[in-house]
C-alpha cells in the first residue's frame, strides 16, 4: 500500500503496511494465537496444531501489519488490524460482527449513492459508492501496547479509510473474561454517554449477550468506570465513536465485546487532522 511505509522517532523503529502476501498472513495469524490463545485464554476451537488464528474471514481482508524493524523477520508482526469493506463483506455472506450483533441500521440505504444510481451531470456520478469498514482482530504485544503503537495502527487505518472512499468504520471492542456484571460500572458508562443514536445503533442479538445498561445513572463510581475501560475503547471514545446496545459474550475468546461505531465525518477535528499529517 503506497505510502503505508512510515518510521517512527520512539527508540523502537516501528512501520506500518499492509499484509503483501501469505507469509505477512501467517505472521498475524501467530501474533493473534499469541495474544488471543495464550495470553488471553481463548478456546483452542481453530486450528489449536498450528498454533494460528484463522478463520474464513482472513482471506477476504486486507491486515494492517506494524513491524518492529529490529526484530527477526520471523518475529517482527507486533500489532495488528484486521479490515473488512462492505463490498467485499456483502459478496461473501456478510461482516464478521453480524454473529454477534444485529448490524441493519448500518446497512440501510445511505445518502451517498453509487454511480449506477446517478445520472450523468449528478454529484458523485462516476464515482465508487462509499462504504462501510469492519475492523477487527485487533491486538498488540504486550511489550508494544504504547501510544507510538497505537499511533501507528491508527495512522494506516486513517490513510486506509481516506483512500477507498469509507463513510463508516466499525467492528468490536473487548473487555478480558466473559463476566459482564464484573464491568458493570464500564458498561454503564458508555450506555449513558456514549450510546450511538437510534439509526445507527446496533443491538446485540437475542440470547447472545445482555444490555449496556447495568446500573442506573448516578448508581455507579465513574473513576471506577473509567478504570475499567480498556484502553483501545478510550482510544475510540477519544475520536468521537459511539456504541451499539448491548454486550455479547464471547465465550471462545474469552471476553466481553461492545459494538462500536464511528462516522469518519464525524471524527474528532484534532485527532483526524493529525492522521491525515501523518499519512
């Protein structure tokens, strides 16, 4: 991906592209099994002999690599995106997140159009629709789960997002363990803070989770609440994303998953004019 290529000032020599061929495929799906399997405690239900996360969605995405250009090349894949457009997801039996969350306010018709519905002399005639963008299997090395890291990630997404015309992104985000009530005050939080509006707001699907809405406002510690959030979810709310209603529980991986959803236009000023600079 042109331009993808960047270094970073921080002591390690960080770079971020996206995955070229199959070995790239197989570092992430290593790095995943690390993170995911060992370090967080998933079901070994996918292929537990190669010690690789893979599932069916692998091939139709591309995967966003931040290398640590003084490691082994074998070793050298220590954060990762996994990125899934709507044109590719609705040829191919639909999002990752639909298992887990009911996805149709997002994909009801949107204002913008695709060229076959416009006629010529029309705004955005001849141009491709704009699309939706699932992110998701995101996870980093302990070692590297700093700002610069995460800088990193975001500043591939961004460059990502600007050049395939994308008007949302979305996908899940993971508290560890598979008990919501112990995130009772987190989840709550975002219920009655950052709860996406009815139009755009996905719904947990029935019998496969349970509400945001743990305890009543003011019934809860907000430090507490705050605490509890993991870190790639403050790194959402920062931006200006919104979430879905309702908490899945991932019992394979382990965890507790929140649907979150961020209109591009609707990205905080600050942080995309930074992105862009740094793309």
């Amino acid at each position: 991906m042109t331009g993808l290529n960047r270094t970073n000032s921080a002591p390690r020599r960080l770079s971020v592209r996206l995955a070229q061929d199959k070995r790239d495929l197989e570092a992430v799906q290593r790095l995943r099994w690390l993170v995911f399997f060992e370090e967080m405690g998933a079901s070994a239900g996918t292929a537990p002999s190669t010690c690789l996360d893979r599932d069916e969605f692998d091939d139709l995405c591309d995967h966003l690599l931040v290398i640590d250009e003084d490691r082994p090349a074998d070793e050298a894949v220590v954060g990762t995106y996994r990125l899934l457009r709507e044109s590719i997801a609705r040829k191919h039996g639909g999002f990752y997140s639909a298992g887990e969350f009911d996805l149709s306010p997002l994909m009801a018709p949107r204002e913008i159009l695709g060229a076959e519905t416009l006629n010529p002399g029309d705004p955005g005639f001849g141009e491709e629709p704009r699309e939706l963008l699932e992110l998701g299997r995101s996870c980093v090395l302990p070692p590297y789960r700093t700002s610069a890291t995460i800088s990193m990630l975001w500043r591939g997404i961004f460059e990502y997002v600007s050049s395939r015309r994308i008007s949302v992104m979305f996908g899940c985000a993971s508290f560890p363990g598979s008990d919501p009530d112990v995130y009772a005050p987190a989840l709550s939080y975002l219920y009655h803070n950052h709860l996406a509006s009815p139009e755009a707001r996905p719904v947990v699907l029935d019998g496969k989770g349970v509400s945001l809405n743990r305890l009543p406002q003011g019934g809860y510690d907000m430090r507490q609440a705050l605490f509890q959030l993991p870190p790639l979810v403050k790194g959402y709310i920062r931006v200006g994303a919104k979430f879905g209603d309702g908490a899945y529980i991932d019992h394979q991986f382990n965890t507790v998953d929140v649907c979150v959803v961020m209109p591009v236009e609707l990205i905080s000023d600050r942080y995309a004019a930074r992105f862009s600079v740094a793309a």
